[in-house]
C-alpha cells in the first residue's frame, strides 16, 4: 500500500488497503487517469485507452499528421483549457491579452510520509505519522509560466484519497483565474447512478437517485454558504448497486462556500466528475509569484455497497476531519430554551428552566438568540456582542454561577457573521456589511452579512468573542448563520477583485473559527446555519456536531438524518426532542419516539419542560439515562441503514454495531390495519457470535404503556447467533398508534 512511481513505464499507483488508483505521464508529458476501483497491483493500463480518431475531436498540434490523440477523448487526471477537450473542464485562466489557455504538462514530483497542509483552508489531517503518505506532481504551462501542484493524500487502511489542487503564477504578467476545480475524475468505462442530497430549509439532505443521462448534471450553491439546497457530497454507483454490494464511488468536498460539482456523460460514454468552487460570479487575480489554492476534496471507493462507502466516510470525518478535543468525549445532554420562550425571556424565566431541567438529569442550559444588544426580535442587535442588561441583570455571570450551581453547564449562541441595520457596529461601520453601491441590498430575516474577507472585521469578531468566552465561564457555543449572500461587493478591494469576494468571505470564516476554537480548546462548538445549511466537512473540521435541521419534527428528521449518514457520522447531528405540536409541522408525536429518534444524533431538548407532565417528566428522566447507557454503541457503533424512508411507507429503521453490543431502533410511520408482521435482517454482526436480547423496548404503542412494553421482560434474555439475526431475521411485536418506536439491545455473549 501507498505511493509507487514506474519511471520506466511513467506510472503512478496509489494504492490503499481495498482500492487502486493509476495515472500516467504519457510521452508528451501530458498526465492521464488510467484506473480508480478495486485493488489490481500495478501495471501498466494505457491499452485500455486504444488510439482513434474521433470526428471534431482535435488532436493535439505535435499529433497533427498520426491523429487520434486528441485531449477530448483522453482520459485527464485535471484538464487544461481552450486547448481541444471540450468536456467538462477544471479551469479557466486568461492573460493580460485575454487569452483563455493552458496545456500543462509533468514536470516533476515528490513523494513524502505524512499530510500535505492547504493553506488557510481546513484539510484532512492524520491522528499518526505513518496512516498516511502525500503525492505532489507539478505540472506546467509553458506558455503562460502557470504552475499546478496536484496533491494526494492517501489514507491507505481508511480507502480513502485526498485530492487538492494548487496554482503557481511563475510567469511574468498577470493572470485571472476565472475557474478552479479541486478534482476531475474520469471513468471511461460503466453505466451510473447519481446520487446527492438536496432540499430546503427545514428539509435538508433529501437522497435522490437517478441514473446519468448523456448530458451534464450539477449538484451546486450559489448562495455562499455550501446550503440547505445542496450537499458538496455525491455518489457515483453502479446502476444495480445496493447498501450491500456494488461498485461505489463518493466525491465530499471539504468547503463550505459556494460549490459546483459537474457530472458529464460524453460521446464515448465515458463519465466525467469535476467538483469545486463554482465559478458563477468567481475571478482571482494571481500576479507574478502569487498563488491560489482550490479546497480539498475526500474521495472514497468500495465494492461493498453504500453502507460499506457511508461507514467510510463516517470514520475519516470522526478521525480524520474533525479536529475537536469533543469529538471523541461525551457531549452534555442540554436543553435550549429556543422554542420554550423564543425571545421573550429574562434571568428568571431561563433559571426556571435550568432548575426544571437539572431535576430531570439534563447537564446543560444553552441560552438561544436574544442575550444582547437591543435584540427583542430578529430586526435588530446583531454585531452588539455586549448582554442586554434589560433581560439579564448585572449580564451573564450572575445568570452563569445560578446555572452552574445547580450542576450544570452553560452554552450560548452566537451569530458572528451577520449584522443587523439596527446596530451600534453597522452605524459605525456600515461599510463592513456585503452591499452594491447604489442598491438597496436584498434583505434575508433583516440581517446583512459581513465583509469576513476583510481583516479588520475577522480581528473585531475575534476580539469580542474572546472577551465573552474569557470573562464567563461559557463551555459550548452554538454558532448561527441565518441568511445566504446576496448584493456581494467589497468596499475594501478594487473592481478588478470583486470576483474574489465571496471567496475571501470563506478564507475569513476559517480565519476567525481556527482562531477561536485554538485559542478555546476547552469550549464545545457547535456550528449551525439556519440548522443544516453548512452541513459539510469544512465547519466538521471546527465544530465537532452541527444542528443538523431547524425542522425538529421527529418524522421529518427521519428521513433528514437518514440522508446526512450517507456522507456523515451520528456524532456530527445535533439532534433534540423537541415540543408537540411540533412547532414547525404541527404534528403529534410521542415523546419516547422523538427521543428515539435524537438519541441518533448528539441528544438534547428544545421544549418548557415546565409544560410536562409528572408522567412526561419520568420518560425525560428514563430517555436521559437510555441514553446514558446506550450512548458507546450509539455514537461510536458502525451505522447501518435497516429501511429506505423515500420508498418504505411503513417504518424507518436503522441500527449501530460495536463489537461487544449493537441497537436496533425503528418508528412506525404509517400503521396498518391487519398489518403483515415487522420483519427485519439486521447486519454488521459476527456470524458465529451470540448475542443475547438485553431489553426490547417498545413505545407509544395504545396496546402498551407509554414510557415503555409492559411485556418487555418476556423477549429479554433469549439468545441468537449473528447468522440468524442477519439471514432469518428478527420479528417484532405488533405495534399500533401513532408513531410508536422500538429499541432492541443486543449484547454479545
């Protein structure tokens, strides 16, 4: 495994513990793909690609006379521009003359042990010095003096590839780049599926499927932020391809900006990936000696299935992307008093709630939008980090220590990147918020966003935040990001750099979050964007856990957490039980299924516990510590997907495996009348192990009592081989009502 050159055959093969991945310097020293997939050794494939001459593919200038080697039919490890491959390309570069052109050629490269760093972008790192190894190869233009580094990171036990891209002006005149993709990826050979996750706010990451068409598709944002409507995360996978068996390939960018990812089926039937920043509205000047550097990207490849790709991508983002003391620890059960008063609170009302939720076992306040400036609703106070002593007298230390007091820790919200019209930082600096001269800006909840380009905005956010986390004794920080930018213009850089803005945006947030959460280890950071619209592994590499919907209806999060564990693990979603009616949809539920249903996630509350019941009071103390018990096998077990929410009217299932116990949970989405029996084949178990049932909890069914099956104790104790539960499958007790859910501990004997 790792990283071999052929200088003989001018092979490079990257090899990881299941897959192989081949590219070559052919003789005019362009680099082409030759192989991603299931392990081969290596060799030399060039005949795969046999010399033709295809009509209207012009071949290039040295090959004018043989014909039939023509860069729009070569398979490219990262394509030039202007210069004879009209697919999908991954640049676009202009002269001082406005020449659009390159044709980069191999010019040298290295091979080290350890991660190649990106800078002032997050990245991938390793937790040893030895799990991973860098591949750089430098190409060049030698008409223009563009250098490009192509970057590999292999992750060889993970089956995981790193890739990035970084240009070098090392010519003698100015160029813009009006276009830079971090990858290309050809397949020339194989029918695909497309999979992505859209949606909207409120309704993230809803899985699509469809086969590729001749024709391009695009899974993209234009909206500054990675999105509600778009994941940066896509699955290329053979047509028949099933959670269990087929050929996979995952392409996750590590950026939470405006993205694009172009999908090309061409004439040859050859498919084409290319991914990055989207280019709509993009152009950076690189002057002589500077250079840019495109965002990472993860790519991941299995013959085993979605499963065995999602559990893959699980493990990195946990080990590999995340950078937080927390993602490993146990995070705080918490309650958020959001949807409990909204903004109409003040010390007492909020010490209320601590006192009710500490009585209940809950281990953290988390104070929501409202603490400061003039903020009584959502037009006014943002950029005013200072308490509004109205609400909370003598500010937010005599609120902290009433807290702490009774036990519990104290979390806070925050919205850095946005400033409201109505504040002390706007008057004074109103040239700081995203506006286009002459225009009255486009207005998202009455907020503007921040120049987080400019240096003096990131040094103030740094400075106010620092003063609030080192003046009280904060521990969790929940950061918001409630409108998308539009009206994106810089008072701060000339007109030949307003392509650069939306950019430099990013590179200010990554500034200000590495910046703080280095300076905080201690403090757990959650992100949040009017919950999932950065959900991706750009914030992974800052927060730990991201709000993964403002939809906390618990059967709308059914299908919304089943569509982020493709890509992400459970310890990333932030997840709560919340009030019923749901605040967002109005329905019903009962309160053991919502539990059910944020136990797969980081577990907290979002409702007046003082509105419970004494019976609902007794379930939130029970929920706690299930959760408490079961919190190894729910956070660190593999995830397997037991249902498909888009085409099982009946129930969603899913279940986590450790080595030493696993947990079966399921809702019953629709009941039926003279219902066919629940049956489910569970996975991820050893064949010849015996797992005995620790409990079979079932909950809100009208047949049993609602904190839990009163005939629980007649299916605990019986034993069963792995192969029995994944061959003959395991049948559940019949289940009537609305909603009700089923916990089924297994543990290893």
């Amino acid at each position: 495994m790792g990283i071999q050159f052929n200088s003989a055959t001018g092979v490079f093969a990257l090899e990881t513990a299941h897959t192989s991945y081949h590219m070559q310097v052919d003789e005019r020293g362009h680099l082409l793909h030759l192989y991603y997939g299931r392990t081969i050794g290596q060799g030399n494939l060039s005949a795969l690609y046999p010399r033709a001459d295809h009509g209207f593919s012009p071949d290039y200038y040295a090959c004018r006379r043989e014909r039939g080697v023509s860069p729009d039919v070569l398979p490219q490890e990262y394509t030039g521009c202007n210069v004879g491959d009209f697919r999908l390309s991954c640049l676009v570069v202009r002269n001082e003359a406005g020449a659009a052109g390159a044709d980069f050629v191999y010019v040298s490269h290295r091979i080290e042990s350890g991660k190649y760093a990106l800078e002032g972008l997050p990245s991938a790192h390793a937790e040893t010095g030895d799990e991973v190894s860098t591949l750089c190869i430098t190409l060049r233009d030698f008409v223009t003096g563009l250098e490009l580094d192509l970057l590999y990171g292999v992750f060889a036990d993970q089956d995981i590839i790193t890739r990035a891209a970084r240009l070098r002006n090392n010519g003698t005149e100015s160029l813009r780049l009006e276009k830079v993709a971090s990858l290309c990826l050809d397949l020339p050979f194989g029918q695909w599926d497309l999979i992505h996750f859209h949606g909207r706010h409120a309704m993230e990451r809803q899985m699509q499927r469809t086969p590729l068409a001749s024709a391009i598709q695009t899974v993209s944002s234009t909206r500054g932020a990675s999105s509600h409507h778009h994941n940066p995360f896509v699955i290329l996978c053979d047509r028949d391809a099933t959670e269990t068996a087929g050929l996979c390939y995952g392409m996750m960018l590590v950026y939470s900006g405006s993205h694009r990812t172009d999908i090309e089926v061409d004439q040859n039937g050859s498919t084409r990936l290319v991914s990055g920043i989207h280019d709509e509205r993009f152009s950076w000047q690189l002057k002589p000696g500077e250079s840019f550097t495109a965002p990472e990207a993860l790519l991941c490849c299995t013959t085993s299935g979605l499963t065995d790709l999602s559990q893959r991508y699980q493990h990195f983002v946990r080990h590999n992307i995340c950078r937080s003391p927390y993602r490993f620890k146990r995070r705080p059960v918490l309650i958020n008093n959001w949807e409990a008063t909204y903004f109409q609170f003040n010390t007492e009302s909020i010490c209320r709630i601590a006192e009710k939720a500490a009585s209940l076992g809950v281990e953290m306040l988390v104070l929501d939008d409202g603490w400061f400036g003039k903020r009584n609703d959502d037009n006014s106070g943002l950029g005013d980090w200072f308490v509004n002593e109205e609400k909370l007298p003598g500010g937010l230390k005599p609120l902290i220590e009433r807290i702490n007091a009774l036990g519990m820790k104290f979390g806070i919200w925050v919205e850095p990147e946005m400033i409201s019209e109505d504040s002390d930082l706007y008057r004074a600096h109103h040239d700081w918020a995203l506006t286009l001269p002459g225009r009255d800006p486009a207005m998202g909840r009455d907020q503007l966003v921040l120049d987080m380009g400019r240096q003096e905005v990131v040094d103030y956010l740094v400075e106010v935040l620092s003063d609030l986390l080192r003046n009280n004794h904060i521990e969790y920080v929940k950061w918001d990001m409630n409108r998308n930018m539009s009206d994106v213009y810089s008072r701060a850089l000339p007109p030949e750099r307003q392509g650069e803005v939306a950019h430099r945006y990013m590179l200010g947030v990554y500034r200000l979050l590495d910046t703080l959460t280095t300076r905080f280890p201690q403090v757990l950071f959650e992100g949040c964007a009017g919950g999932g619209g950065r959900f991706d592994a750009g914030m992974l590499a800052y927060f730990p856990q991201i709000w993964c919907s403002d939809d906390t209806d618990a059967i709308e999060r059914l299908i919304i957490q089943h569509g982020t564990s493709f890509g992400y693990p459970i310890s990333a979603m932030g997840a709560h039980v919340s009030a019923c009616p749901n605040h967002q949809t109005g329905r019903t539920t009962p309160l053991w299924t919502r539990a059910v249903v944020a136990m797969s996630g980081t577990f907290g509350y979002e409702l007046d516990l003082g509105k419970l019941s004494e019976e609902e009071c007794h379930q939130v103390r029970q929920q706690i510590e299930t959760f408490k018990q079961l919190y190894d096998v729910i956070q660190n077990g593999r995830y397997y997907r037991l249902s498909d929410p888009s085409r099982q009217l009946r129930y969603t299932a899913w279940q986590t495996v450790t080595d030493t116990e696993s947990l079966v949970s399921l809702v019953l989405t629709h009941p039926e009348a003279n219902a066919r029996p629940l049956h489910l084949c569970l996975q991820g178990l050893e064949e010849d192990a015996l797992y005995r049932v620790e409990s079979l909890r079932i909950y809100g069914t009208t047949s049993t009592p609602e904190n839990g099956a009163a005939d629980a104790d007649a299916y605990a104790g019986a034993v069963y081989s792995g192969s029995t539960l994944m061959y003959a499958g395991y049948t559940l007790p019949r289940m009537v009502g609305d909603f009700p859910s089923v916990q089924l501990h297994l543990v290893r004997v």
